[in-house]
C-alpha cells in the first residue's frame, strides 16, 4: 500500500499521513474478544469513539511525527445531568417527617429521616401554586423543574452549598431533601444571640462565602438572596453555607428585570429602574451582610435609605472593614469591587490574620441556653414519632407543628436583643421578597440571651 501511495504525483507529506493512519487503526482497533464480552459496545458507539481518537491524533500526534506544530484538543465537557425527580409516592416509603423547621413564602423545612440508614435530612416542600413565574425552568425535553432543583443540582460539587439527596414532585408539592448540619444555627440568629461579630469571625465568615460565590459563578449560578437568613454556621466547626436558591439564576451579562430576593438587601438601582447587573447587585448585598454582622443589623429599612446610601455605623469598626463596607456599597454600580477584589482586600490580611475557616467563638454560642436553633437541629425526633401522610395526595398533611423560635421563647427572658432584619427560618422555605412593601418600620426581631446594653446606640426610625 504504501508504494502505491508513495507516487509522485502525491504530496509525500499526504503520504505519510495515510500511512500513519492505517497505523493508528489498527492501534485502535479494539480485540475482537473484547467487543464479544461487551454487549453494549455497539457498532455505532465504536465508530464514535474511533472518531474521536482519530481527532486527537490528526491535532496533536500526527503533526509532531512529521515535523508540524502541534495544535492543543479541546477537552469534551460532560454531558450536563439534569436532577431526576421520583415521585412522591417513593418520598413517602423512603422518609419520615418531624417537626418542621421554618416556613417562607414558597413552603416550609421540615426534619427528615431516611429509613433505611436512619440518616438525618432536611426536607424542603415547595408549594406549586406559590412559585411565581420567574421559579420555573424548562428543560431541553420541555420538563418543567422549580430553578431551585435545577441550581442546587449544577452546585452540588461546592462544598459551601447544603447538599441536595433527592428530588420528588408531587400533585401540588415538590419535595427537596438535603443533607443537615447536625448542630447549626442560621446566621441571623447567631447575630442575634451576640449582639455583633468581632471582625476576626466576621472575616472568617466572608471569606468563605465569597469563595463559594465563587465557585457559584463557575458553574454559571447567581444566588440573588445573599443575606443572613441565607447562611448556617456549623456549631462544630466555624463553616458557613449557603442555603435556598429559590431566588437564583443562571449567571448573564446583561442585566436583570425581575427580583426575588429580599428588599432591604437589593441595590438601588433595582430600587430606581427595576433592573440590575447580578454580580454587582451580590456585591451590594455582601456589603449589607458585613455590615449586619460587625454592627449587629443591616444598615437601611427603607427604599429611600437604599438609595441615599449613607450607612451609619452603630459602633467602632476598624478603618479597613469600613472602607470595604463602603466600596460594595457605592451608588455607582460600576464602581463597586469584583468578588476577586473584596478578596484582595487589605482587610483579609490586616491585624488578626485570621482568615481560615476555624471561629473559636462558636463553641460558646453553641453552649448558650439562647441558641433555640441549636436546640431545635441537633437531634432529630426518634422515628416513632415521626409521622406521615401515606393516603393524602400532598404534604399539606405532614405539618406536624413548628419548631421553637427566638421570637417565641424571648417571653421567658428578661434579655432582649433589638433587630431590625425581618425573620426568617434556619432551613429557609422562603424568604422576605421583593413584593412586599418597606415604607414602613421593618418589626423589631426579639432574640433571646442578648444584653440591651449599648443598644441605645440604635437609630430606631420611628414611622
């Protein structure tokens, strides 16, 4: 073959080529023994792989042989898996619900308890006929999924993301089960219970939201409710994470028109011209949480306070956290920081030099009688008195009562800590959302354990 080949009126080039691939055919060429044993080695797919590795070759192997310049391969990007939801009827074998855990506008968190391994969950139910329009998302093959299954399933892999298990739809419900931080408090509470961060914890704790914004971006994701309801602390071992994504998006250049995440923490341009850049608009909301956790509450109540943007700082905080603070809270959407930036920020590297993920503080929150949450998570209810609901057709029947809250439980304390943040729930079922109106006072957040010394300090707006 080759001497046929090698005529003069082809290239010799092209001819060594050809010989080159006859080679690599059968280099390829899997045994005949190995095809037999795999049944599923169709024809069909051996002609694909082959395809693919004679690509390769053609780019990268055969131009280094024959004196080219190797051109580098694109690597294939795996094929995206979208979340599989059972039905509900395999929810209702597989799980037990106890007591719930919180409620928003979408739905309510309950405990949850897997029953073949008695494994501890945190089951979310979205009630369908509450999801606006905005909180759907169509599948390739015209499935129609709530954007939070299909934002937790592309964020699975982020360490700093409370991990889904499973998915299932029911008639008027969908049903997410997630693993549960065992002792954990929701970032408002924990606020709560010690009046402000030290900026060492502060920090601590934004840096690693920031790197799980990060990785959120990565995979094309955008929060959208950056808040402290938004954020459990793990009692055990300082890690922060990022819960309910049911106000998120896929990430865009162009700008957003519509929002479903809370008021008081949304950019003044959305405020002004209903429309936003979503990393821009994070980084406003980072700065809103920084300074609710060195100050002890969020800086603005009113849609008029947003915009004038002129934060007052309730008590000392050092020079470069306010200058962080300031520059994610510019007007300005333009001048604001990228996250990469926030983490280049003097104030990660300056004084304490704590920047890791250990917070010794917790601990004594932990031990605290005020930490309601801790109390309410970090033992599930023994699962005979888990019940549920084997004949209804929804979840509405597995309300089986509602976890203690800080409000709740502030009548038996003679303490009393003043927020101005709207509550809301440790496993969010939903949040405070842009529909609801702030031209009023935002009510006073009662938490328990909290001295009022100092608190005078506070500019309650009075309306």
């Amino acid at each position: 073959v080759s001497s046929g080949l090698c005529d003069r009126t082809l290239d010799r080039s092209l001819a060594n080529c050809l010989i080159g691939l006859i080679a690599f055919n059968r280099l390829i060429q899997p045994p005949y023994s190995n095809r037999r044993s795999n049944k599923s080695f169709s024809k069909l797919s051996y002609s694909v792989i082959t395809m693919d590795k004679l690509n390769i070759f053609l780019q990268t192997s055969l131009p280094q042989r024959f004196g080219g310049e190797a051109r580098s391969v694109p690597v294939a990007q795996p094929t995206e898996s979208y979340p599989k939801c059972q039905p509900l009827e395999e929810f209702r074998r597989d799980y037990r619900l106890g007591k719930e855990l919180g409620s928003g506008g979408f739905g309510k968190v309950f405990e949850g308890l897997r029953v073949r391994d008695n494994l501890e969950t945190a089951v979310k139910v979205i009630q369908k006929d509450k999801m606006s329009q905005f909180c759907w998302h169509r599948l390739p093959n015209g499935q129609k999924l709530p954007v939070e299954i299909v934002l937790l399933q592309k964020c699975q892999h982020i360490r700093g993301i409370v991990q889904p298990i499973a998915y299932y739809e029911g008639p008027n419900e969908w049903v997410i089960v997630m693993k549960k931080i065992k002792k954990c408090m929701d970032l408002f509470d924990y606020i709560s219970n010690k009046q402000f961060l030290a900026e060492v914890e502060a920090k601590s704790f934004m840096k690693q939201l920031l790197e799980t914004l990060l990785a959120c971006h990565e995979a094309g994701i955008l929060h959208r409710d950056i808040k402290d309801e938004n954020l459990l602390v793990n009692l055990c071992d300082g890690s922060i994470h990022l819960i309910d994504f049911g106000s998120g998006a896929f990430l865009k250049d162009t700008d957003y028109t519509d929002f479903d995440g809370t008021r008081v923490y949304s950019p003044p341009e959305w405020i002004r011209w209903h429309r936003y850049n979503g990393k821009k608009a994070e980084v406003w909301s980072l700065g809103i949480l920084l300074f609710d956790m060195v100050c002890g509450d969020i800086p603005f109540e009113r849609d008029d306070q947003i915009c004038n943007s002129e934060p007052y700082f309730r008590r000392y905080v050092s020079p470069a956290c306010r200058d962080l603070i300031m520059s994610c809270l510019q007007l300005d959407a333009a001048r604001r920081p990228t996250i990469e930036q926030i983490l280049r920020h003097p104030w990660f590297s300056s004084g304490d030099h704590l920047v890791t993920t250990a917070v010794p503080a917790v601990a004594a929150v932990a031990s605290a009688p005020a930490a309601v949450h801790v109390a309410a998570q970090s033992k599930v209810t023994p699962a005979a008195k888990f019940t549920i609901a084997s004949s209804c057709d929804s979840l509405e029947d597995y309300e089986t009562g509602s976890s203690a809250s800080s409000t709740a439980s502030s009548s038996s304390s003679s303490t009393t800590n003043f927020r101005l943040s709207p509550p809301d729930s440790g496993y969010n079922g939903g949040s405070s959302k842009s529909s609801c109106s702030h031209s009023t006072a935002i009510p006073v957040r009662f938490a328990v354990g909290a001295s009022v010394t100092g608190m005078a300090e506070y500019r309650l707006s009075q309306h």
